[in-house]
C-alpha cells in the first residue's frame, strides 16, 4: 500500500523519537542546519492526528515567515488525511486573527507590528481568548523558537503559560539572528535564547529537551558542508557565562570569514561574464548580503545586465497574486464555485497554481456552503483586513534570488554566493556574536555549491532614520541623490485613471494584467497637475513605456518630505522631476474604495489591480544646486 510519505526519506532514529511522542508531552528539539525539521514536523503532526491523540482544530502550527507557511502547508497536504486540515500561521498573522476575532470593529490593520502583537499578548494573559484555547488547544508546534525575542517572544510565552497544553518547538541557537529587533542595544546579547531559557525555568522537570537532529540532509557536496562544524561552537557560546564570550565570537566569525574566502570567488557582480554565469546555471541561486541596501544595489546591477532575478521580500509583506482579481469581474456574481474558479484563468495562470490547494486556501478564508464555494464579499474582506491565507501571499518561486541574510533565514538554495563581510576588526562596537551567527546562516543555506563575492559599491549609501529606508546621499550633508522604493508607494484606494490623472480605468487594468511585468522598469515623474502645498511635495506619476498607469502614494509623498527636509531652499527650489531605477516588483491585487470601483465600471467589490513597486531610485532635478552637485 502506497503511503502519503512514500519516496520522503526514511526517518533517522533522532527524528523518529520526536515523531513519536505523545500529545501532551512538552518537547524542546535542537535542530541543526539542514537537519529536516520541517519533514520531521510534519511527521509528527500527522502522527499525532493519526493516533486520534488531537484532531486538527486542536493544533496551533505557528512559524516566522510566509515562505516556511507555504512550505509547511504544501507538504502537509501531500501527507496523511488527517494532517492536511491543520493550518500554519505566522506569529503576526495569528495575532492579527485572535484580535479581530475579538474585536472585529477595531481597525487593527492600521496599527502598528508592535502594537498588534503587544495587545494579543494582553488579550491571551488576560484571559480574554480562554473561550477559543482553554479547552480547544491540545498542542502547539512552533518553529525556529531561537528568533522569538521582544514582543513576539511575550506573546508565545503567555500562550504556553496559560494554557496546559503540549508543545513542540524547535530551533537552534547557533542560528539566533533577529536580536536587532529589540530597541535597546543593551538587551540584544539576553535575549539571544532567553526564549530557552524560560521554557526551562518555567517547566522543569516537566520539558522535555534531550532531542537533537544533527544529521545535516541539506548539503551534498564538500563545500556546501564547510561552515557545518561551527555550528556547535556558535550553540556553546550562546548558552555559557564565561567572561570572554565576545573575544571568542570573534574568533568564530573571522575563521567562517576565512573558510568563506577559501571558497570560489563568483566574480565581480557587475560584470558581463558574471550575469552570463547566473544565466546559464541550472539550479537555483542566491546572493545573499549583509543589508538590504547591498542587495538593492545588486539587483541593480543583475537588472543592467539584463539577469532577471527575485529580490527577496520582507516577511511582513502581504502581496495578493494578479490572478485573484479575476475572481471579482462584473458578470461573475456574488461566488465562486469549484467548477467556476477551474475554468476562469487562461493557461498561463493554470500553469502557475495548484489548483486543488489554492482552492483549499480560498474556501478556508471566504468559503459558504460547506466551502463548495467562495462567497466574494467575505473574500474581499479578509483581503482588506490583511488576512489573507500566507500560503497564497509567499512570493512566487525564482531561479535567482538577491536577499538580505535575515530575509533568507529558512530557505535554501543549490547555488549560494555571500557577499564577503567586513573584517572584525571593522566591525567596531557590532555584536560580533550575532554577525557571526548570521555568516553561519548564509554558509548553510547551500545544497551544492558555495560561493563568495566582493561587497558591492554603497559609498554614501545608508538608512534614512526618521522614515528607514535605504537612501544615497552627498559629499554635502543636504545634498540628496535617491530613495528605495518599496511596496506602499502607490496609490491604491482608486483604480489607475481615476485619481491623480484622467485615463480609461478599464484599459489601464488591461493593461496591468497583461503588458506589465515583473522586472520591467518604470519612472516616477512629477505631476505638475499636483504642485504640492508649501514646503510638501507635489504628486507623482508612475509611467511605464511612456503611459501613466498609477500615481505614488500619499506615504511616498511624506517620507520623501522627510527625506528632503534638510535641502536649503536657498540651494534647490525644487523637488526632483524625475525619479528613476524604479522596477516592477509585481502586479497585485488590491483592495480599495467600492464606490471608486463602481464609478469606474471595474465591479462592485472595490478589487483591481495595481503595480508594485521596488528599487534603489536616482534623482534628477531641473536645475543642479548652486554649488554644482552632480546627480548621481
């Protein structure tokens, strides 16, 4: 008889003895890099519901990012039958849930990552979600537990305090790499595995954490293998006390940083001969870089050389697929059935979804009638509310990838080529610990091979505090060059054509579902139907080959106020006309103003499409400053 997990590897005795432990057991497992976890997992999950122990609305699955979702959702719809109803959240995604489950009238979308966190943490100390967990939450199963600090490391904490349930959690400290995301630098180096340590104060004898997955499947070859034997000592040097911790760490990270320049040298990524490499590779890449500000100046240079290529989202990023507006034309009616939704994409989408999943995804989050159906305004909400299933906003898959280190974390790759990291010693007063996890991350995420690079050109390039985004800047401290682009920055609560500027709202959508692609280059132009009010910019155009088909956002608009706020008026008396190095990222669908929909002939659900957009844009000005600043 076949089995769901037919052709999976066979389990090793480690993993075996996690999958099969009882319900109500409360385990922490030490996984190492490439050592199978989320195979492991969903074996014990389908375990676990196989053995009758918990049923699927019993189990909370809770993970960081949209990628690990997916990638745990289409695995445990291959497994057993039982196992393919549970659902995997990320941590944010599940706290947005049980608050508008609560209180379906607050506007919590509109507050803030710490803030929904924050008051889901209250919710559950407080007692107020006993009515869905006290009795109705049997076991929990959380990933990577290392990177849970500050506020997401409160919410887990409460939730296991609260309720008796059983866990699952899995991580490994070696690969701790989100410390900066606590404000105060001085808390970073605690929190670093705090999460551990309260699981170990808090349950005792009653934790169960003898388990260990040390057998690495990720890496086949020599190389992709070389920075495996690190791992250990990144662990020992979280967890001890002894003086001369930091002296250690930097040891550690200058020999990855040796072991990493002993690896093949990829090349200059701005020359030819290296895009025709990327090009003509087979498997999988990923560049992977210190800062995002080294992977948009990458993507720059991949995109002048004609390399089409993936620059890794954040994980906080909520992108609805182009397709899914299809969904809400005019003649379609109020839902969606099975046999409506199979026959409604061209071939070109059928090739792209799976079917039978993403009709899962969708009648789980909008479904009527025992989900033989998908009731549209339900659907439209739950997109408005930003809950959309993470399985169907995970960034589509790519030959290439350019990604910060920590927008890699939990994925892997054939190829990988590291951006070489400064010396130590030019790391100054940086948590040398933490860099040195996060080159052992990067080092990790090879399966074949593992490659080096020279850290790109970013002279005067860096984060813009007040609005933190990546910016180029001057020899002078006004002097002002260009802006990252990133996914607010169009305007989406009215169709194209509507707001902004006078164009057919109906041609442009046309136009976007099928003429405007990722990767293609757009220019953000002045308006100068919009002069702005003094002292605020005016409106800007997105043109794409020549034609107007969105305006930038009102939040574009104040964060380039921001950013520009230091240009002497006496020097420049105006905002840039031009702003280019602009690139499609994806065309998505949004959701906006009914009202503005219906004027515009697009529907009566307030859906369309809109491009998104991303890159490190350059400046030009009508006239240069006074004191002859070249643009850049």
């Amino acid at each position: 008889m076949t089995t769901p997990f037919a052709g999976s590897p066979v389990l090793t005795e480690e993993q075996r003895a996690v999958v099969e432990l009882p319900a109500d057991v409360k385990a922490l497992v030490t996984a190492g890099a490439g050592s199978g976890k989320t195979h492991t997992l969903v074996r014990r999950l389908d375990a676990l519901l196989a053995s009758g122990q918990v049923s699927a609305c019993e189990v909370l699955v809770l993970t960081f990012s949209r990628s690990a979702v997916r990638e745990l959702s289409d695995r445990l719809a291959k497994s057993g039958d039982a196992a393919r109803h549970v659902k995997a959240r990320t941590f944010d995604s599940w706290a947005l849930e049980i608050l508008e489950g609560h209180d379906a009238v607050g506007d919590w979308k509109a507050r803030s990552f710490e803030e929904r966190i924050g008051a889901a943490t209250d919710l559950i100390a407080d007692g107020r979600a006993d009515d869905w967990y006290e009795d109705d939450l049997l076991h929990v199963v959380i990933d990577e537990v290392q990177d849970l600090v500050g506020g997401r490391r409160e919410l887990v904490q409460a939730l296991l305090d609260r309720y008796d349930c059983g866990f699952t959690v899995v991580g490994d400290v070696a690969q701790a790499i989100y410390g900066f995301q606590v404000k105060r630098p001085e808390d970073r180096g605690t929190e670093t595995g705090l999460f551990i340590k309260w699981l170990q104060n808090t349950f005792g004898d009653e934790l169960d954490d003898d388990h260990r997955l040390t057998a690495n499947f990720r890496a086949k070859s020599p190389e992709a293998r070389v920075a495996l034997p690190y791992g250990p000592q990144l662990e020992a040097l979280v967890t001890t006390k002894r003086p001369g911790v930091q002296q250690e760490g930097r040891k550690v990270f200058d020999d990855l940083r040796a072991t990493l320049a002993d690896s093949f040298d990829f090349g200059n990524l701005a020359k030819p001969i290296t895009h025709d490499a990327l090009r003509a590779y087979d498997g999988t890449t990923a560049i992977l870089c210190r800062t995002n500000g080294q992977a948009l100046v990458i993507s720059e240079l991949l995109y002048g050389g004609g390399v089409p290529h993936r620059l890794q989202r954040s994980s906080r990023d909520r992108v609805v697929p182009a397709w899914l507006a299809d969904m809400f034309k005019s003649d379609i009616g109020s839902v969606v059935t099975r046999s409506a939704f199979e026959t409604m994409f061209p071939e070109s989408v059928l090739a792209q979804v799976d079917i039978e999943h993403t009709w899962s995804y969708l009648a789980r989050a909008a479904g009527t009638g025992g989900m033989r159906a998908v009731d549209l305004s339900k659907l439209r909400t739950v997109m408005a509310a930003q809950r959309m299933p993470d399985e169907l906003t995970a960034q589509p898959w790519a030959q290439i990838t350019v990604s910060s280190i920590h927008r890699a974390k939990g994925l892997e790759f054939d190829r990988v080529i590291v951006v070489r990291p400064e010396a130590s010693r030019v790391l100054g007063e940086t948590d040398i610990l933490e860099e040195a996890r996060l080159l052992y991350v990067a080092m990790t995420r090879a399966r074949d091979e593992l490659m080096r690079s020279a850290v790109p050109e970013t002279l005067r390039l860096r984060v813009c505090q007040p609005i933190n985004r990546w910016a180029r800047y001057g020899l002078q401290d006004y002097q002002r060059f260009g802006l990252a682009i990133d996914g607010g920055d169009v305007h989406t609560a009215d169709p194209a054509g509507t707001y902004g500027f006078e164009a057919d709202p109906l041609r442009l959508q046309d136009l976007l579902r099928h003429e405007v692609c990722a990767g293609d280059s757009v220019t953000i132009e002045r308006s100068e139907h919009d002069p702005g009010g003094p002292g605020l910019p005016p409106g800007y155009g997105i043109f794409h080959r020549g034609r107007q088909i969105g305006m930038a956002s009102n939040a574009f608009r104040e964060d380039l106020n921001r950013y520009m706020k230091r240009w002497p008026r006496s020097v420049v008396e105006t905002w840039p006309r031009t702003i280019s190095g602009v690139r499609i990222e994806a065309v998505e669908t949004v959701v906006g103003s009914e009202a503005s929909g219906r004027l515009a002939g697009i529907g009566e659900y307030g859906v369309w499409l809109a491009p998104r957009l991303v890159g490190l844009s350059n400046f030009t000005y009508d006239t240069k400053p006074k004191q002859g600043l070249d643009n850049v």
